[in-house]
C-alpha cells in the first residue's frame, strides 16, 4: 500500500464508532465469521488451517509479532464496512477532506515565472469533489502515482490556482512527499 492510499485508508478507520478487536482468538473468530471458514483465513494470513483453529479455541494466545500484524491488518481491512462506506460518502458528497502534507511542490508555468521546486508544508480543505475522485481512484484501484497526480491536481486547484482566480495553466508536482495526513 502506498503512502497516499495508506493515509487515505487509515483516514477513514479514524471514522470507526468501535475499536478492533483486541486478543488474537478474538480477532481470528471474527475473520472466520467473515470469510465463513477457517481455511480461507489460513490462506489469508499463511498458517496451516489447525493454527487458526486453536486461535479460535484460544489453545493458542499470542501469536508472533509477524502474524500478529497480518491478523490484525485484515480484521482492520474488513472491520465495520457500512461505517466505512458512510464516512466516504460523507466526505465525497458533503464535508471533503482535509490534507496535511510536507512535500516538494514543482511547477510548470508560462515562460518567465519560476518553476523551481521547494519543499512546503500545506494544511488545506479538499472540496468534497476533490475527494469523491480521490476515493474513486482508489476504489477502482489506482495506483500510488495515480492518487499522487490527483491530489497534486486537487492541491494546485485549492491553493495554486484558488479556484480559477490565479495561476491559470499552473501545472504542480507533487514529489518528495515527506509527510501526508488526510482527515475526513
């Protein structure tokens, strides 16, 4: 997972009204009952299917540091989908986001004005149209470099250009990104 899909992910797991479950029998009954059957979570998280089994019968309690992070990215990834759904619909339709980021921002512009890149730090509100694409592409399954040049559009149009008032034909990029949080 990159860095802007990442942080959009983790954006709307801020969102969740329940934390995850916290032991490992606890959170492997819950992948079981999601993916209805302990094979297809043996599969999921590379363990023999008889492993995942007396996680659920709690023989077993703590599981290697290694295994305890795939367990709990995955119950993470399923966790509360309809709460996940109605905070990006919230943020596509109604409130945006909200962008925090340090990163190198160059510029291609008309003939005469500097171009030269220069590290920023930017805390801007997307338009929630801005953020409806990005949770579009991602959805769709863009790539980082993909969800990289969307908000790099959605940040010229917001603070280079300020909505059409500026800058007209100001082309940014965004690279060297140092630092990157989205807020729903």
């Amino acid at each position: 997972m990159g860095i802007v899909s990442g942080d959009l992910e983790r954006a709307v797991q801020r969102a969740f009204t329940r934390p995850i479950p916290k032991s490992a029998g606890a959170q492997m009954r819950y992948l079981v009952r999601q993916l209805k059957g302990t094979r297809a979570v043996a599969d999921l998280l590379g363990v023999s299917q008889r492993t995942v089994e007396r996680y659920v019968k709690d023989q077993i309690r703590r599981p290697r540091a290694d295994l305890a992070a795939r367990l709990a990215d995955a119950v993470r990834a399923r966790w509360q989908p309809r709460i996940r759904e109605q905070a990006r619909h919230q943020a596509a339709t109604a409130t945006g986001l909200v962008i925090d980021t340090r990163a190198r921002f160059g510029f291609t512009a008309a003939p005469g004005t500097t171009d030269d890149a220069r590290v920023r730090h930017l805390t801007l509100a997307l338009p929630p149209a801005h953020a409806a694409r990005l949770f579009d592409a991602q959805q769709a399954g863009a790539t980082d470099d993909q969800l990289r040049d969307i908000t790099a559009e959605a940040l010229g149009e917001v603070y280079f250009r300020d909505g059409g008032r500026r800058a007209a034909g100001l082309l940014v990029k965004f690279t060297n990104v140092e630092q990157l949080d989205f807020e729903l």
